[in-house]
C-alpha cells in the first residue's frame, strides 16, 4: 500500500472526472438528502471515589447532515457539521460528551489535581464529516472511494460514535467488488476526537494504512484485514461467520476472530493475539448466544495512535469493558427480546453478562458485569423519535503476583439516550 494515497486517488478522480465530462451534456443528481438531527444525553456514572471519578453530565446537540447524492451517479460529497450544548454538568466531575480533561495548573507547574481538575465543562461545535465520495463500475468490477473527514468502521480501526457528537478520522477509503467479493483498502494520517471543537489533528504515529478483504464461499463469510500503525505496530485480523438454519423462525448464528499483532520496529517490543468463538441462537422475536475469548502473549492494545478515539478490540467480549488482558480467559452469556409479537415493534431489550479472570502477572484477577439495553423507536406521527436507556455494573479484584493487598474496583452507571431525527429532504 506504499502508493495507495497518491496513485489511486489519482486514478479515482481521473476516472469519476472522465466519466462525469463523457455526461457533461446532462448533469443528473440522484437521491441528495439534508438530515437533521437533536440528540439528548444524560450520564450518571460512578467509577470509584472521588469526585474526579465521577460522570454526571446532561447535554444535547443539533447535528446537520447534507448528503449531495451521486452526480451523474459517479461523484458526490457529505458534511456533517454539529454542536453541543451543556444542560448540566456537576462541577469537578469527568466529562465525555463535551470538552474538558483540562489539568489544573498551580503556580507555574501542570501538577494533576484529582479534585480540582475537570472541573467545566465547555460546549463543542465542528465538522464531523467532510469528504468526497465516487463510484464507477468498470466492466464487471465496481469501484468506490472516500477522501476526507470522515467516521470510519474497520474491523481493526473505528471512530467512536457512543458521545453525543462522533468521532471521524482524515484520509483516503478505497475498494473494489466482484461477484460479491470485495478488496479494501485506507490511508488515515489525521483523527478528529468525539470531545472537543478541532477539525482534525495529528495522530501519534505519521500513518494508519489498512487493507482487508471480505468474501463468501459454501456459506461461509470470511473476512480478512491487516493494519500498520507506522513505527508503532502492525495488526492482522480473521473472522469466518455462518448462519445454521434449523427451521421456521430458528437458526444458530456462529463466527469465530483471530486476530494478532506485534510492534513496528519501536523501542517497545509488543506481542498479543486472542481468539474469540461466539453462537447464537435465534428463535421468533428472541435470541439467547454466549461466547469465550483468550487473550495470549500480552494485553490487546486496542488502540494508541492518538486523535479519532479509535480503539478498537474486535470480539464479543468487548463490553464495558474490554476482557483482553494478557493470559484471561473471558466469557459471555447474552439474551435478548423484540416485542414485535406484542404489538410494540420499535421496543427491545438486550441484556448481557461477562466475566474474566485468569490474567498473567496477578494471583487474583476476577472481574465481572452485568448490562441491559432498552430501547425504543416510535413510528407513526412521531417517526424519527427514539429513546434508549443502558444500565451497566462493572467489578474488578486483582492481586499482582507477590503483593498481599487485593485492589477493588466498582464501576456503575446509567446512560439516557433521546434522538429526534427530521429528513428534511
């Protein structure tokens, strides 16, 4: 992928310039849109004592969203601009939705104040996209491609969408599909962080480069993707899912990942890989699945490269938090129910339970959660609307290998989500 961001976005507008000037006689715009979006987020949490560990924030945002469509079905772009207001945050708590984490500065020096620290909370605005998008089909091949600001979801690589406003990264998307296989690749070397104003920043490292393939064969879809992070790491990714149907209404869905990595010739030598088997089974309007996960070498690094909030850790048992400590053995149970048959389409609600323990390096290492999801999307007049509430209850004992003292972490909290979305075309 050495060339990927000069040569082939070269060639991507050589060809969506060709082919919009052989059309130049008609321009045709196909399916433009203009969203907008209200969003209100409210945050009771409790991450251990004291008051820099708390999160106790309420904030809402408008978010725009043009979309220009395909021109002559070959070129087009979207923007995504947004803000975020402040309804209340509790002063000297953490923020996570809107801007702040600000060290607290005493008499000259940048001393950390755990009680005087992020004590306001500032209002964001900003782009969260801007990019360019074409496509063109070539034959039987069809080519796509990206370039700009832009929230992106890889399986190694993605930009947190979970705060009020999301995070996106800068850089060039490219693929190509045929026969139902499709060939990826990126070039990333800016991150725009989901808390604060900045159009982009520098990442940690000159550049993120991804290239991964996805495909179907006997049923059986395969993926497969490899990342640089240069000079810091370089990771590689597996997964295969299929789909067992056993009936009307019954089937057992099933996927295994594998994935490893190892550092890119930096002064900090680093090895880790996990696997991660999952299946569930799906029955009606409900389903009930488990999985297992293991973590081997080292702790699963889901991500260091700075700006984009991008970390990543691609299995199930990446939850509240992530169970990819080196050594862990981690599982899940899952269930869940839409009540449809009921008469309430847009209600569902997702409940989840995950333990780990086993890790290198401790002689007690225990932690468990529990979590539930609720949520609901109205149709009819109020079309557009929905509500969602995410509970979660988090504890962690550990004990280093030769130390007498079991530290123990509680971690709980309530999440408030409401979205109004009007298409306004």
């Amino acid at each position: 992928m050495k060339n990927l961001k000069a040569s082939a976005l070269g060639a991507a507008i050589a060809a969506a310039v060709a082919a919009t000037s052989a059309q130049a006689v008609e321009v045709v715009t196909t399916d433009p849109s203009f969203k907008l979006s209200y969003k209100n987020y409210k945050w009771d949490e409790d991450h251990g004592s004291g008051s820099a560990n708390k999160r106790d924030e309420w904030v809402h945002a408008l978010i725009a969203d043009f979309d220009t469509g395909y021109v002559n079905d070959v070129i087009g772009a979207v923007v995504t601009v947004g803000a975020a207001d402040v309804i209340s945050a509790k002063k000297g708590s953490k923020f996570s939705n809107i801007e702040g984490n600000k060290l607290y500065e005493t008499k000259g020096t940048a001393a950390y104040d755990a009680e005087k620290a992020q004590q306001k909370a500032n209002n964001i605005a900003g782009v969260q996209q801007a990019y360019l998008k074409a496509k063109y089909t070539l034959g039987a091949v069809d080519l796509a491609g990206a370039y700009g600001v832009k929230k992106r979801s890889y399986e190694l690589y993605g930009n947190a969408g979970s705060r009020v406003l999301p995070a996106s990264s800068y850089g060039l998307d490219l693929s190509a599909s045929l026969m139902g296989a499709t060939v990826y690749g990126a070039h990333l070397t800016k991150g725009s962080n989901r808390n604060d104003s900045s159009f982009t920043k520098d990442l940690d490292v000159d550049s993120i480069r991804i290239l991964g393939a996805n495909f179907t064969v006997a049923d059986v879809a395969l993926t497969a993707e490899a990342l640089r992070a240069k000079d810091l790491y370089k990771k590689k990714f597996l997964k295969a899912a299929y789909t067992l149907p056993l009936g009307e209404d019954l089937s057992v869905d099933m996927d295994a990942r594998y994935a490893t990595a190892k550092d890119d010739g930096s002064a900090d030598k680093y090895k880790s890989s996990y696997y991660n088997l999952n299946a569930t089974v799906n029955f009606g309007s409900a389903y009930v699945g488990a999985g297992y996960n293991k973590t081997k070498d080292g702790d699963w690094k889901a991500g260091d490269t700075g700006a984009g909030d991008h970390g990543t850790f691609n299995s199930s048992l990446s939850q509240w938090a992530d169970y990819s400590a080196e050594g862990e053995k981690a599982y899940l149970l899952t269930a869940g129910y839409n009540f449809a048959d009921l008469g309430l389409p847009g209600l569902s609600i997702d409940l989840t339970t995950a333990k780990g323990h086993d890790a290198e390096g401790f002689s007690t290492f225990d932690r468990r959660e529990y979590s539930s999801y609720i949520s609901y999307a109205f149709d009819g007049q109020l079309d557009g609307l929905s509500l969602a509430w995410y509970h979660f209850n988090y504890k962690l004992d550990e004990r280093e290998t030769g130390s007498t003292e079991t530290q123990k972490t509680k971690e709980k909290g309530n999440r408030l989500y409401l979205k109004y979305s009007v298409a306004v075309f």
